[in-house]
C-alpha cells in the first residue's frame, strides 16, 4: 500500500535549509492500524503530509498503492482525493456549510454522480450516528460530534487509508475515546489506518508504533499489548 524508499525532506528559506526528515524507509501494508509518534518537532506532520500527498518529498521515493507520487501537482491532488481520507486535530469543517454539504465536499471534488452524492453522505454521516443532524453547522455542535464529521467525511470516498493527525487532540478524554474506538471499528472492517499522535497513550490503540525524532524513524515495532477501545 505505501512504499517509501530514502525519503529526504528538506525546507528551503531563503538562504538556509532545514532537514526535517532523512533516510525515511516505510513500509504499510492494506489493514494494518499504524501510530507515528515522536516529540514535537521530529517531523510527524511533516512525514503525514507526504505521505497524504500533501506535499512531496525533496529526494527518494514513495509509492502509494502502485503508483507513483513524483507526478504533477494535479495528479497528486488526483491520487490525494481518491486514495486517502483526512482526519485533523481541529476537524477542518467548513464553518458555512451545514454537515451534509461538508461531507458532500470531497465526492463533488471526484466528480461523482451528481444523483448518488447526497445518498453516499447521508449514509456515511449514519455510520458516525450522526443522521439526526444533518443540517446542523458545525458550531453547532460538540468538538466530538465535530470529529465524528470529519470522520464521516474521511470515510465517504472509500479511501484506500484514513491519515488522521493528532484526532483526538482537541477533545477531551472520554470523548477521544470514543473517537478512539471508532477508528478501532473501521480498523477491524479492513480500513488501513495511521494516525499521528505525541501521546503514548493514544499511540498504544494502534497495532504497530512508529517512532520518530530529529527527522529520522528510530523504532517500529508491533504493539503487543494493544488497547482495546
Ligand atoms: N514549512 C516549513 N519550513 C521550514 N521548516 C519547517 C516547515 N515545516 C516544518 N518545519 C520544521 O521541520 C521540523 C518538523 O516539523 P513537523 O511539523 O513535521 O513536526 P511535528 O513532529 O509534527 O511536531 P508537532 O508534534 O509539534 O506537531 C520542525 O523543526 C519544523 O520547524
Ligand atoms: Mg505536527
């Protein structure tokens, strides 16, 4: 599913550089419920936004799902929209659309079926238990119902992976746990899953830890004695 091969992120400003990531050698297979963890600045984000095809990298080479990421940036966006669903701290909803339009956004974006969109984000919002509110904005909800949008709306394409970093960072500690449990559900449907966290705790739900610092993976190892959320 992800390949990455002597990955090597460098930002450039002005006349200085900066190596945020080096000798990055990743593997993920379909399935697996992967937790990147490091302390703040070892290059999570910076790693999560490659591997969204977000942004790509200075050197090396990473293929996702057969295909290769050293492409235009429209191809990127393409691969981006079809292949991998979003899940951030801070939910990224847009504020004046009501959930049903939000979670609408990304099939509109793939140029789905203009008579299916509606159906699909219905259904995806129903699988998060949210299909009561449809036409609720997001500040009118709870940061946990907020989450379980960004949820839905990572979901209704079918991404091939869901990138979530820091979910449950804005929440407090029952509501990430359940937050938690869903990711734990879609896991167990098959749903490839990593997510970016600094907290140990919140990493052990996952069944394999990455850990990074000063830009490099210094540990990655199966988590034997997984949460069970
Ligand atoms: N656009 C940029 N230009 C220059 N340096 C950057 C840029 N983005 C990130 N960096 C640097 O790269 C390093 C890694 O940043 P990154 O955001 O990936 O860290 P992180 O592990 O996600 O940290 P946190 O836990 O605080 O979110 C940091 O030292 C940061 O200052
Ligand atoms: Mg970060």
């Amino acid at each position: 599913m992800i390949s990455m091969k002597n990955i090597q992120k460098i930002y450039k400003m002005g006349s200085s550089s900066f190596t945020a990531l080096e000798e990055i050698d990743l593997s993920i297979t379909k399935g697996e419920y992967v937790a990147i963890v490091g302390p703040s600045g070892a290059g999570k984000s910076t790693l999560m936004n490659i591997i969204g095809c977000l942004d790509t990298a200075t050197d090396g080479e990473y293929i996702l799902d057969g295909l290769n990421t050293k492409c235009s940036d429209n191809k990127l966006a393409e691969i981006r929209n079809k292949k991998i669903g979003f899940i951030f701290q801070n939910y990224n909803l847009l504020p004046k659309l009501n959930i049903l339009e939000n979670v609408e956004l990304p099939l509109l974006y793939l140029g789905y079926p203009n008579g299916k969109i509606r159906e699909r984000a219905k259904q995806s919002l129903e699988k998060v238990g949210l299909e009561t509110h449809l036409k609720h904005k997001p500040s009118e909800l709870s940061g946990g119902q907020m989450q379980r949008v960004a949820i839905a709306r990572a979901l209704v394409t079918d991404p091939q992976i869901i990138l979530a970093d820091e979910p449950t960072g804005a929440l407090d500690s029952k509501t990430g746990k359940e937050v938690l449990k869903m990711l734990t559900d879609l896991n167990k449907e098959g749903n490839t899953i990593i997510m970016i966290t600094h907290d140990k705790e919140i990493a052990a739900y996952a069944k394999r830890i990455i850990t990074v610092r000063d830009g490099k993976i210094t540990s990655d190892v199966l988590n034997e004695n997984e949460v069970t959320a």
